[in-house]
C-alpha cells in the first residue's frame, strides 16, 4: 500500500507579509505536486480574465478538463460580512477551478456584497460546451449555483459517473468519496493532512485557509478524476 501523501497550505512568499497584495495567492502541497491558488473576493474581474489568458499561454490552447468544487457562506464569520448575500449557510459563496493540475482559482463571494462572478472570462469558461467540467454532488449544485451566481454551467459531469464508465459499476460499488475514487484512479493515492500553520498579520486578512485547502484539493481530484476517465474512454482532454 502506497504511503499517504502529505497536503498542506501556505503562503507563496513569507517576506511579502509587508507588501500585501489585493489578490494573494496560497500554494497547496500534496506530496510532490504543487497546486498555486490564486485567491479573489473582490475587484477581481481583470485578475480573473488574465489569470485565465496565463492558462491559455501554457498549454497553447483553452483547456478542456476542469475540476470544479462549491463552498457555502460562513455566518460565522466577521460582522461586517453579513451584510453579503453570500454570507448564508444556504447560498453557494464560493468556488475552486482548478486547470492543468497546477493552478486553482478560488472565488469567495461571501467576503464582498459585490459579485466577483460578473467577470466575463469566467462565465465564457464555464458556459464553453467543448469544456468538461467534473465535480461532486452536481445534480443539487449546479442548479443551485446558477441560481444564486447567475452563471450557466455548460459541460457538466459527475466523477462517479466517469468513474462508472471507465472502470465499470462493480468496481465502484459503495465507493462514493472522492478520495476513495482518487484512490482507484490515481494509483492507490491516499492523502494525510497537516496542520495549518499560516498565520494572519493584518486585520483585513480574512482568508480561511481550510475553506482554501478543502475547496483546492476537492478541485484537484476531480480534474485528475476526469482527465484519467476521460483518457481511458479516448476522449480529448
């Protein structure tokens, strides 16, 4: 049995503590792999269209393998959030895309009464038919995510499903986790995770890195879920 793999969260660079940035970005360790996060909440639509430019450059051409993860808001949080429709238990704040099995972009909405999700590159993205997005739990989300965010999913496919298809039902008999589908697909991948260690220096710093790190890894699974099916099932990626 394979050793579990380490997942950990921390900041890109320590030393920029001083000069903060309006779009931080976190890097996700699992293992070996590293997953960079940038991380919007507001203002976001020109860092959302070039992050999505920067994606395009690397491959040469618009990926066609997504993996797509939902958070709900947080009441809990500060007290001057509440005032953000986003920031109810019951209303999809958030979302983590991760493409190319290195880079995740993660939205937070509950953080700002603003929409982030007005940018145009992302909603293209998601409404692109050619694009798969793979995910958990779709049939309730994705309804209730083009609801609340006023997007259109294209492209929607549950990894269960993939996983059905590419490995056959009995094979998949109660394994309905997404890491015990990592663990089929991705070579007997299990996963132990460390403690956060990041710490918050300044009063506006209001990132909560377990949301991040959940929100990240459930992204990245299901890209490597979907662009694994999909291969066995000679479909493009």
């Amino acid at each position: 049995m394979n050793r579990p793999l380490e997942l950990s969260i921390e900041k890109e660079n320590e030393d920029d503590d001083d000069y903060p940035t309006r779009n931080p970005i976190r890097i996700v360790r699992l293992g070996d792999r590293i997953i960079e996060v940038s991380i919007l909440n507001d203002e976001g639509n020109f860092a959302v269209k070039r992050w999505f430019q920067e994606r395009d450059r690397e491959k040469r051409r618009s990926p066609l393998v997504a993996g797509l993860s939902f958070f709900h808001g947080s009441p809990e949080r500060c007290s001057w959030y509440k005032s953000s429709p986003y920031s109810s238990s019951k209303v999809i704040a958030g979302i983590a895309l991760c493409l190319g099995g290195s880079h995740c972009l993660f939205i937070d909405n509950s953080s700002s009464y603003d929409r982030v999700t007005t940018a145009r590159a992302l909603r293209d993205f998601l409404a692109e038919r050619r694009v798969t997005i793979v995910g958990v739990g779709f049939k309730k989300a994705v309804e209730s995510f083009e609801k609340d965010w006023d997007i259109h999913l294209g492209k929607t496919v549950e990894a269960r499903t993939l996983m059905e298809d590419a490995y056959g039902k009995c094979k998949m008999m109660g394994r309905n986790g997404l890491e015990e589908m990592a663990e089929i697909a991705l070579n007997g991948m299990r996963v132990r995770r460390l403690p956060i260690t990041t710490e918050k220096k300044y009063w506006y710093d209001d990132i909560d890195e377990d949301r991040v790190l959940q929100a990240t890894f459930d992204a990245f699974l299901c890209f490597e879920i979907g662009v694994k099916c999909l291969q066995m099932l000679g479909r493009p990626t």
